[in-house]
C-alpha cells in the first residue's frame, strides 16, 4: 500500500486537475477514499463540492452495458470517470446488473 508515501504537494497537484476525484486519487495512491478525504481534511485542502457532471444518458449506457456486453470498468474508461460513478448513474436509472455468468 502506497498510502505512506502521500505528500501533500503531490495530492494538491495531482487534484488541482479538476477531472481527478477523490476516488482516482485514492487509486493513484493505491489506498481508500476515506484515507485520501481524511489527508484533504487534515492539511485544510479545499475538496469540491460539485464534482464534474457527466454527461451520461440512460439508453447510452444500456446499449454498451447490456447490447455490447461493455463491463462497468471500461464505460468509465470511456468516460473519463470513476466506475463508482457508472455504478451509481445504473443504480438511480434503474439500469439492473448483469449477473457475473453474463
């Protein structure tokens, strides 16, 4: 785990990109979510409040998800975003998931 080697410097830069979230970070540095939130907290670095809108539309991502077989991880690849936040758009569009034999 990577989480030791956090420099402050690093995490400002590395956010100042303002595509990069807290989840990313968290995969960058190869450690969780809370402990990147709790480094932001404790060394007072502003965290956005409202994270980048994406720009996702429901038959979009069904037509990958479920007519191309596209998995979670590469939609978000393809747009530029977290896989949570694919999760989460499927989740509140009632957009169901495959099971893992699928």
């Amino acid at each position: 785990m990577r989480e030791e080697g956090i420099s402050y410097e690093e995490l400002v830069e590395l956010y100042s990109n303002p595509t990069k979230s807290l989840h990313d970070l968290a995969d960058y540095f190869k450690c969780g979510y809370h402990s990147i939130r709790r480094y932001m907290i404790e060394w007072e670095i502003p965290i956005r409040k409202h994270p980048i809108k994406l720009k996702l539309d429901k038959k979009t991502i069904e037509k990958l998800y479920w007519d191309e077989k596209v998995s979670v991880e590469e939609i978000a690849k393809r747009f530029n975003c977290h896989l949570v936040s694919i999760y989460k758009f499927m989740r509140k569009n009632k957009i169901p998931r495959r099971l893992r034999r699928e």
